[in-house]
C-alpha cells in the first residue's frame, strides 16, 4: 500500500492496556478490547469521562505507553513491524505539562527535532515559535514560564517533525479563554493544511464545535462512536430554563414537555428537541400570560448523554 491511499490516520484493533499497579491498588484494566478507526483528514474527537482510558490510549499511539495486546496502525504503518514510521507520523500535544526547565522553547524545540531526526535545514523552529505565540519568549527558560506558556510550547514540540496526525489531549482543560481560541485557531488551520486531528476532552459542547466524528469512551470500552451531527441527533433530551417574572401557574404544555419547578424560582422545562422546539413552550408561556424575566437553554452534558445513550 502506497501512503497517497491511506484512507485511515489510525486503525485500532482489540487494543487492551493492563497498567501493573502497586501491591496496594493492583492490576487496572484501563482498556478493555477498543476497536476504533480514525479517518484521514477529519478532526476526531475522543469523548469521555476522567478514567476512561483517553490518555491511555493516545499515549499508546503516541508510543509512550506499552500496550498489553492489540494492533495500531498509524498512518497505515503497523507500530510493532514499523515503529519509526509510526512514530514519525504521529505528534502529541501530552496532558501533563512535562516541561525540562532548563531549556529555552527554542532550545527545546530544537532538542525535539533532534530527536526526531529533521535536519537543520529542514527545521522550523521560528515558524512554530510564531504559530504557538512564543516568539516574545523564545529564548526564556522553561521554568519562568506560566502554565498556559508552556501548553503552547507542548503543541509546538508536537509539531516540529511535521507529523501527518497530530493528537491534543485535554488541550483545553483550565486554559484561558486566549488559549483557547489560539488552540482552535491552531487546529482548525493545520486540519484545512490536511492534517489529522485528534483530541479528547470531557466537554461534550468543546467536542460538538471543532469534531466532525466523536468515539465516546468509557470505562476503557468505546460505547458510541458516529459524526458529530449524528451523534447529536441521538442525544435528544434537552432543557430550558425560564425565570418567570412573577410566579407562574400551572399551564397547558406542549406533548413531550415536563415542568420541574426549580428552589430558586426558575422553571426547567425538559423537552424531546426531535419533537419539541423551544418556541413552542415559549409560545405556551406567552398563551398562559407568564411574562419570562430570563431565559437559557442547557445541553444535556456528558453523563446524560452517556445514560441516554447506554439506555438504547
Ligand atoms: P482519561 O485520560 O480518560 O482520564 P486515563 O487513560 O488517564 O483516563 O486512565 C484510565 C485508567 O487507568 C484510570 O483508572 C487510571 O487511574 C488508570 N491509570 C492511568 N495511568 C496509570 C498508571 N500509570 N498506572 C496505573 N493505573 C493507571
Ligand atoms: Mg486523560
């Protein structure tokens, strides 16, 4: 198989991880048989709750955990016949900040492409440098650094050998809003260049915005996995949220709508969005002369969903 015919960025076949654990913890089965196929060009998004397995399974991709059995295939190379081309096409920005604080970002930009085996010529530490926003602290040791600095320097360290599938895990997690858009900016840029993108996050409305496909893993086993439209249709509950101006009776509702009246005085109403539209209990609102002080909707969040979803 030549690369150009590459339909998948990674392929995933019965993949279990066993961690050792200590005398006191034991054995933990941190994945359980994941199946899981990863096509080339999209943003992926790998969806669950703290424990599930996502770093795990990102880590075995990235070849910084050692898998108990199963197949990866990156970039169509398997990793135990072709461990330096998977490798090669693969970059990590990792969880844990695991910075040497003795480097410059430029230094360590520069020892992570050493690594990796690019030539000088072929470096591009300024361009990653101004990619990132680093380019003000370039020559600044890692150690006087603030947390969301060197987050930029960990997806500039992905980067430096080009990969063709780079992995963001929890990029975003407790990052300001700055770093953010400069991270979506950064993904949503490199995808339109081709590059494969994957990353996890425990938001499910993070996942709705930047994937096109989404795995939902739990518990080490992937339990749903379908394009993010898809996926949405599947997870119909959904609640409005209305402050009354004045108290409100009891009213006629829409089919499909329940009423809970909420301590602090607002009203949730939950509704089938496949069937209900939030107009139409507005509307109900309206008929029965509640006048609405404040109103917002609320997304069923993960575990929702999750139960949603297992219940099928
Ligand atoms: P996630 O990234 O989805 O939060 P992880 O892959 O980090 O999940 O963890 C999955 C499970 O494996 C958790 O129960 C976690 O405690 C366990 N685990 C992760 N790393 C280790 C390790 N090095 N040793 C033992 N158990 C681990
Ligand atoms: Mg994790």
């Amino acid at each position: 198989m030549t690369r150009q015919q590459i339909e998948n960025a990674i392929e995933i076949e019965g993949l279990r991880k066993t961690y050792a654990g200590s005398k006191r913890t034991g054995p933990k089965e941190a994945l359980k048989g994941v199946d899981l196929t990863i096509p080339r060009g999209s943003v992926f998004g790998l969806l669950g709750p703290n424990g599930a397995g996502k770093s795990t399974m990102i880590n075995i991709m990235a070849g910084l955990v050692v898998k108990t059995t199963g197949k990866v295939r990156i970039w169509g190379f398997d990793q135990d016949e072709n461990p330096r081309q998977s490798r090669a096409a693969i970059g990590v920005m990792p969880q844990e900040l695991n910075i040497d604080p003795f480097f410059t970002p430029r230094e360590a930009l520069d020892v992570q492409a050493g690594l990796y085996g690019v030539p000088r010529a072929e470096r591009r530490t300024d361009e990653i440098l101004e990619l990132v926003g680093l380019t003000d602290k370039a020559d600044a040791y890692a150690r006087t650094l603030s947390g969301g600095m060197r987050r930029r320097l960990l997806l500039g360290k992905a980067l430096v050998h080009a990969p063709q599938v780079l992995v963001l895990d929890e990029p975003t997690a407790g990052v300001d809003i700055g770093l953010r858009q400069m991270l979506w900016q950064n993904v949503r840029m490199l995808n339109e260049q081709g590059m494969t993108i994957i990353l996890t996050t425990h938001y499910l409305e993070e996942a709705e915005q930047m994937c096109d496909e989404i795995a939902i893993i739990d518990k080490g086993s992937v339990i749903v996995r379908d394009t993010t439209q898809a996926l949405l249709a599947r997870m119909d509950a959904k609640t409005l949220l209305v402050r009354p101006a004045s108290g409100a009776p009891a009213f006629p509702l829409p089919e499909g709508v329940t009423r809970e009246d909420r301590a602090d005085g607002w009203l949730a109403f939950h509704y089938p969005r496949s069937r209900v539209s939030a107009g139409a209990i507005l509307a109900a609102l309206a008929a029965a002369g509640v006048e609405v002080a404040d109103l917002s909707t609320a997304e069923p969040d993960l575990e929702d969903a999750f139960l949603d979803l297992t219940r099928r």
